[in-house]
C-alpha cells in the first residue's frame, strides 16, 4: 500500500506501508528533501536484509522524525525511528510493523486504506 505522509514537516507521495517490515526504511535519496545531511544521522550497526535480494545491506545511520497522516481536521502524529538505507529505492521510505504499531494502524489491503485514530474525534 503506497501512502503520502508527511515526514518532518514534507509531504512525500511514496511512501510505502509494508506489514511485513521488521523496521522503518528512509532512502538515501530522500535525505535533501527534508534538508538532513549525514552527519545528523546516529550510528545503527546492525544489517538488515531483504531490500536487495540476497544481500545485505549497511545503513547509513539512523534517525527519529515526525510523521503524520491526514488532514488539518483529523491527523495523527508520532515520532518514527527511521534507518537509512545506503542506496536509492522506488519509493522514499517504507513504513513497517514499528510504525503501524505505533499509530495503533490497522492496514486494510482489500480496499486500500489505514485505519488510525486521530487526535480529534470525529
């Protein structure tokens, strides 16, 4: 399911909702849309597969941004750790169990929607 969250304070157009992601994917490519260079990125020392088939991949390092689906009337916001990926992908970010966990999100492939509560009820 491809989404267009904002993520810190950008809105960007594809990002992909994968339930199946142990961790939270920003591509390199994505860096200079929301004006972050490495440098402010923390050390990850772990590897992680399955991006690149049968390789593993090194991150860059590691960050925590906000990011918020919906409307000015109905969002939800939260802070998502994010690890780097050293590699230019599809999409701009992948969004996995960690993320879905933490907006208490519910995806719904079927028809194509993320079900959240949001801060202000309707």
């Amino acid at each position: 399911m491809i989404l267009d969250p904002c993520i810190n304070n950008v809105r960007f157009e594809r990002v992909l909702v994968d339930g199946s992601s142990s961790i939270n994917i920003l591509f390199r490519n994505s860096l200079p849309a929301l004006k972050l260079t490495l440098a402010q990125l923390k050390p990850y020392e772990a590897q992680f597969w399955g991006v690149l088939p049968g390789q593993s991949s090194i991150p860059l390092g590691q960050i925590t941004l906000p990011v918020q689906f919906g409307t000015p009337d109905h969002f939800c916001t939260e802070f998502v750790n994010f690890v780097v990926a050293d590699f230019d992908g599809t999409y701009q970010a992948i969004l996995g169990r960690p993320s879905l966990t933490k907006f208490i999100a519910v995806p719904h492939y079927s028809y194509l929607v993320l079900k959240m509560p949001t801060e202000k009820a309707y």
